[in-house]
C-alpha cells in the first residue's frame, strides 16, 4: 500500500499546485513544458546512479511504448483543455478520471485479473464516486450532449494510463527511470514546440509560469513511478481505481483545510463512499 499511497500524494501535489496558482492567469504551454523539464529531469537524475547497461529488445520495448505514453500524455492535455472550453470543468473531470475503466477492464480481460467480491464492489463504489464528486446534476442531464472531444479524451486518459500496466507486464523493471525519462522528454519535446508557436505570437512567459511548471513536474514524475511499482503488491484492476479516488479524497480534503472551500452534501457524500470503496479494494 506504501507505493500506492505515494502515487496518491504525488498526484494530490499536482492538483494542490495548479490549484493555488489557477487565478494567475498562467501560460498553459509554457507550465506544461517546464513540468516536463522537471519530470525528465529527475528521471534521468534517477537513472545516471545506475549502472544498468540498456541493450537487445528490452530496450526497444521501453523505447517504443515511452514514445508512446509521451505521445498520448501531451494529446491528454490537449484534449482536456479543448473539453473545459467546449463541456465545461464538471464533465471534463469525470470523463479523465473515469478513463481508469479501460486499464481496469483490459487488465481483467488480457490477464485475468479479477477483483474478488469486495473488491469489485468497491472498484464500483469508487467510480460512483469519482462521477458524483467531479459532475453536478445539470451535467449529468447534459450527458446526451457528449461530443468527439469527451469520448477522445476518455480514450485517451484511458489508454496513457494502461501504458504504465504495460510496461509493468513487457519491460524490465530496472528500465522504469529510462521509461519515464523517455515519455516525459518526448512530451516536452512535443510541448515545447507549441510553447514556442505561442512565444513567437507574441504570448509572454513568465517567472510564475516556470516556477509553477517545474514545482508541478516533479510529483507528475513520481506519481508514474510509485503507481508502476504498485503494480508489484496490486492487481491493476484494484490499483487504479485505488489511485484514482484516492487523489480525488486526499484533493477535496486539501481543498477543505487549505482553501478553506465548504463541501457540499454531494462532495460530503462521495468522500464517504471512496473511503468505503478504499477500504473494500483492499480487502484480500
């Protein structure tokens, strides 16, 4: 549970941050480059101390399902900000955390990893949750209405999340710095260009973009790492949706105490049922 309940923490830290600098009217482009700097940064830190030499296909598999994690990590920001403008925050944030239902169903179907009866319950409880917590009753009753960006961005939430089971499952373990080193430097590679379309169009880059990007980065990179070596003490059927409403938990109880928000009696009622959710799930 220890590495989980990290990738937990990581990913509160990584809304907790966006959160208190959201009024600042930042450059999006640049804060998501420079929390890629940071993330491969510390990645490729990580891995200097190590004297694993990288050959045959092992290397080949971590190169090839890097890229493509760091492929579908950009095209999830794309897509998020594009459903904001289009869906509004509500379903948006539904729609990406509820993207867990993919790696959690390819899990149970390619490798047989079935929740026992508690934990299916709660891996329900959780999902319930996650919707209640993230979307208000117009927005459910706005359901008809989803558009292409919704369902690409469910899929693709989806899938950037499975490439971490995937690379439990078909890479060496000992490549996992390697691994995150190469999905986070293909996405600023991918960030910086855009970055810098939006500099040349006269869009400025400030110091509280940069500070915020690299703070930001930091737990994005541990957040993979930790969620990658849960995989080793969890079933990827019960360990997503264990990470999943876990952040959402630990984010409306930061929001409560930090921001001083007042939870309404949905918000009430959905951390109520992920500590419940959470409890089942780690029922053996």
């Amino acid at each position: 549970m220890i590495y989980l309940f990290h990738a937990i923490v990581s990913s509160t830290m990584i809304a907790m941050i966006l959160k208190f600098s959201e009024n600042k009217n930042l450059n999006r482009y640049a804060v998501t480059s420079a929390n890629y700097v940071a993330a491969f940064s510390i990645s490729l830190l990580m891995n200097a101390g190590k004297c694993t030499i990288y050959s045959g296909n092992g290397l080949i598999n971590v190169l090839g399902l890097g890229v493509f994690a760091g492929i579908l990590y950009f095209l999830g920001f794309i897509f998020i900000q594009r459903s904001i403008k289009e869906n509004g925050v509500g379903i948006t944030g539904a729609v990406s955390k509820i993207g867990i239902i993919l790696p959690v169903v390819l899990s149970m179907i390619l490798w047989k990893e079935i929740p026992n009866y508690f934990q299916a319950i709660g891996i329900i409880i959780s999902i319930s949750a996650i919707i209640l917590i993230n979307m208000s009753f117009d927005d459910i009753r706005s359901l008809k209405n989803f558009n292409r960006t919704v369902i690409f961005l469910f899929i693709i939430a989806g899938i950037a999340e499975f490439t971490t089971k995937l690379f439990e499952r078909f890479c060496f373990m000992e490549y996992k710095t390697l691994y995150l080193f190469i999905i986070f430097f293909t996405a600023f590679l991918i960030s910086s260009y855009f970055t810098f379309r939006d500099f040349k169009s006269g869009k400025k880059i400030t110091k509280t973009d940069i500070v915020t990007g690299l703070l930001v980065g930091i737990p994005n990179m541990f957040a993979s790492y930790f969620l990658i070596e849960s995989f080793k003490h969890y079933k990827a059927s019960v360990a997503f949706p264990i990470y999943s409403s876990g952040a959402i938990f630990l984010i409306s109880l930061g929001g409560i105490v930090i921001f001083k928000e007042k939870p309404k009696r949905k918000d009430i009622i959905a951390i109520v049922m992920i500590i419940a959710a959470i409890v089942m799930m780690n029922i053996q």
